[in-house]
C-alpha cells in the first residue's frame, strides 16, 4: 500500500515531502545526524545515543539557522528550555553542515539545545516524514519523544515560513517530567524577628561613696603618731 502524498508550502507554493508521516503513540524511527565540536571532532549520534540519558527528548526541526525564521525558533526553545533544562534532553535539527551548526551555537551562546545535522543522507528527515524532496532540506516541524522511546506530540509546520506552537509543544514536554511528591511542604519565609526596643535603658545610677566622719580620721592620724 502506498503511503499519502504529503506536502508543505513556502510562500504558497507547494513543496512535496518524502517519509511517511509520523504520529504520537508511535515508536521513534532510528535515525543518523551529524555533530561537530572544536576540539573534540565530530561524528554521527543516532537515537538510542540520545535517549540513552533516560530523559524525554524536544526535537525542534528548521530547515536552516541561516533563515529568520530558523533563528527565532532556536531562541524561543533555547529560552523556554531553562527552567527545565537539567531533565530533558533538547536537540535543534537542520540541513545546515554541522560547522555551521557549531558556529550558531556559539554566536548564539545556545546552552540547552544541541546542535545536530541532517546534512549527509537525509536520514532523520525521511525517517520521520520531514524532508523537502527537493531541494532535500528539512521542513519545519517538532518532535517530542518519551524516555522509552515513543513518540507523544508532532508538528509539522504546514507552511514553512510560521513557527510552531511552542505553547503545545512545552506542555507536553513537561508532561513527561517527573511530578514532585505531593506532601512536599512548599518553603516558607522566617517569621521577623521582633523589633529591639528604640532606646535601652538607662544605666544605674552610681551608689554614693560614704564620707569618713571627722572624728573618726583624727582618731586614725593619733595612732599613726604613736607608732613612730
């Protein structure tokens, strides 16, 4: 049986896809990109690399981060990543070489999404149902997948020049997070401590020095006298 003919368009002209298309509830496809990082070369990473860390997974497809369009989509993910970056595992996906990727980030000082390349053979965009059959470029479109593997929300952007519904994409990335223990008690600020009073108390008075009576010095003087 032959798979539907599916299609985007950019700028109102219509741009066939090749794949088959990919729903939620289904297994991720297996897939090769390409990665580039100064220092420590480059290479291919496939799924089970990704979800070997045992977190959900954002897939954020762009065509290129050369594109308006791209750029603004890499900086609102990148943004809305940072409070939950440290459970889950964010990768932007383009046709762009992985050099170029590598240079973006930088530029762009990306933290939370990695930058990964579809560049070589196509093989994520067919797997997943998202490659422009010509000029064989990725269309826009986002994933997210489960810790097992499975996949829980897709877009693919009808019209490549709108972005995605971050909104949607969010809530059901963060549907995967694990949910805090219900009887944890939420923080609460010290009680103020009560205010010192405004003016200490005064010191005691000195107690008066008794005076020595006359008598009783002359008395004292006589009997040094008598000892001398």
């Amino acid at each position: 049986m032959m798979s539907e003919q599916r299609a985007i368009t950019f700028r109102g002209v219509t741009h066939a896809l090749g794949g088959d298309a990919l729903s939620a509830g289904e297994p991720a496809p297996d897939f090769r990109l390409w990665y580039f990082n100064k220092g420590d070369g480059g290479g291919p990473i496939g799924r089970d690399d990704l979800l070997e860390l045992g977190r959900p997974m954002l897939l954020s497809v762009i065509t290129s981060v050369d594109t308006p369009v791209g750029k603004i989509q890499a900086r609102k993910f990148e943004k809305l990543l940072r409070p939950i970056h440290d459970d889950v595992t964010a990768v932007l996906v383009s046709s762009d070489l992985p050099f170029t990727l590598n240079r973006f980030r930088e530029t762009e000082r990306l933290k939370h999404l990695m930058g990964l390349s579809d560049y070589f053979d196509q093989s994520f965009g067919r797997a997943f149902g998202v490659v422009i059959e010509e000029p064989l470029i990725l269309a826009r479109a986002v994933f997210v997948v489960d810790a097992a593997g499975v996949v829980q929300y897709e877009e693919v952007v009808p019209e490549i020049t709108n972005e995605p519904d971050y909104a949607a994409a969010m809530a059901a990335l963060k549907s995967l997070l694990p949910q805090k223990p219900a009887g944890q008690k939420r923080r609460t600020a010290p009680k103020r401590a009560p205010a010192a009073p405004k003016r200490a108390p005064a010191a005691p008075k000195r107690a008066p020095v008794a005076r020595k009576r006359p008598a009783a010095r002359a008395k004292k003087a006589a009997a040094g006298r008598r000892r001398r």
